[in-house]
C-alpha cells in the first residue's frame, strides 16, 4: 500500500512540474517587431505608383503594411499590405502627390516603426506608339499635344513640339517659347525619372534618334519626356509621359500665364 501511495505522489508532482513547464514556455510570447524596412524606392505611372524595397532578412518576417500620406511629417494611413518586397498602388490619382512609408511585420503580429527614408510620387498621364508626321507634308498632324494627348496641327496654339524631315535629317522641333533637351540613349520611357534643370538646346531643336529620350519643358511650366521608337521619312513613333504638376514657378519667368502668346518662328537656322 506504501508503495501505491509513493509512485501516486511521484506522478502527481512529476505531471504538475510538467505542465508548469509547458506553461512557462507558452507564456514566452515574442514581442520584439522586425527592423526598420530600407531602400524604399518608387516609379511614377499613370494613375499608379510601384513601389519596392529592400527585403528584411529576420525569419519570422511574416509581410509588410504600406502607408500613405500626402506630406512628409502628415499623418500615414495603411493602404494594403504584401508578402513581397513589392507593392503597386493603383488608387494613385494624377496630379497629385503622395508620400509613402512602409513597415514590416511577424508572425506574431509586432510591427516595425515606418520606413525612414522621404519618398513621394506624383503620377501623370502616358501613352504608347502615337504617331504624328513630318509637318512640311502633314502639317496638319505634324504636332503633338500634352493637353489633349494627341496630334494637331504643328503651329496650334497648345501645339508642344513636332517632327521635321529636312533634306533627309529628322528633328524634334519646339517653338520659341519652349524647350527641349535629349538625355541619350534609354530602354524605355521610364528610364528618365525627373527633368533636367539646365543644358536645354538654345537651337530649340534636337535630332530624333530612335531608342533616345527627350524632355521637353513646356511653355507653362510643365515637364514631359517622349522616347522615339520608330522613324519614317513621313512620320515618328513614341512614347510619352506629361507631369500635371507645375514645375517651381521660379524655374521659369512668367510661368504662371495660362495663355499663350502668338507663336511667330522657330529660331534654329533651317530655312523654312
């Protein structure tokens, strides 16, 4: 009977010592979030911004929260979240800008403090493969338009550059109140991420060259940046992208008129 009575005792305390081990170890939550997500990085698109970084390199990284704001020290407001070191946003809406912070999460649920490093985007408008001619034959079709994103006549009033076959040599013309800069050879339209802020051609012209990339500053202070794809005697095809966003008005004198004056003559020294 003793003996019944010692091994009953043994396994009590040994099952209660158990189970308080078991429960200590439950009770050893983690509670540390992961690092500070870096390298945040973003592209302008049309009614989009992608975005990405730098995955973080703790185990437990369960995914990360993506936050918006529309000023740097604003307040940020989740806007999705992904397992991935990539996120789009395609509630993005031209024109206007926003700013973006990321966090990364665990399994547990801690979450980081926002990503550091100041990040914004302004989308705007693109478009692929528009045509327009050679405005000595075509003059009619010779122009391109950032306002209503289509070719019209070459000397139209929102007219904002054109293309030119003189004597077999192909130009991208402006008027006299623009400019134009090329910035070389690029792989796509997305490879030029801001405008240039000097060395505009004083000629108010560069030479079309297929695979480069021109921007261009228009007459009321907007930027833009056309990639020619294809050249024919008759015409050009490209790719552009138009910022809604004025530029700093003190970048260009009298930006800030909305009309535009008479256009009367290219200054280059081809003869017209």
């Amino acid at each position: 009977m003793g003996n019944k009575i010692f091994f009953i005792i043994v396994f009590i305390v040994t099952f209660v010592f158990s189970a308080c081990s078991k429960r200590d170890t439950f009770l050893s939550i983690d509670d540390q979030p992961p690092s500070v997500p870096t390298g945040l990085t973003v592209i302008n698109g049309d009614n989009k911004v992608e975005l990405s970084w730098n995955p973080n390199l703790e185990s437990d990284v369960a995914g990360y929260n993506i936050y918006f704001s529309y000023s740097y020290n604003g307040k940020y407001h989740p806007i999705g979240s992904t397992k991935n070191n990539y996120f789009i946003d395609y509630k993005a809406k031209n024109g206007n800008t926003y700013y973006y912070a990321i966090t990364a999460y665990d399994f547990n649920g801690n979450e980081s403090n926002l990503s550091h490093n100041e990040v914004s985007a302004t989308p705007r408008p693109e478009g692929f493969n528009q045509s327009i001619f050679n405005y000595r034959v075509y003059p009619s079709l010779g122009g391109f338009s950032f306002t209503s994103y289509s070719a019209v006549p070459y000397n139209d009033s929102t007219a904002d550059f054109f293309f030119e076959n003189y004597n077999g040599n192909y130009y991208l013309d402006v008027w006299n109140d623009t400019d134009i800069q090329d910035m070389g050879i690029t792989n796509d339209i997305y490879d030029i991420p801001y405008a240039p802020l000097s060395g505009w051609d004083t000629t108010k012209d560069a030479i079309a060259i297929i695979g480069h990339t021109y921007v261009i500053w228009t007459w009321d202070n907007h930027y833009a940046k056309v990639r020619i794809k294809v050249i024919t005697p008759d015409r050009i095809v490209f790719d552009w992208a138009f910022q809604l966003m004025k530029g700093n008005t003190q970048l260009k004198v009298n930006s800030n008129n909305n009309i535009r004056k008479p256009i009367n003559k290219l200054l280059h020294k081809r003869n017209k």
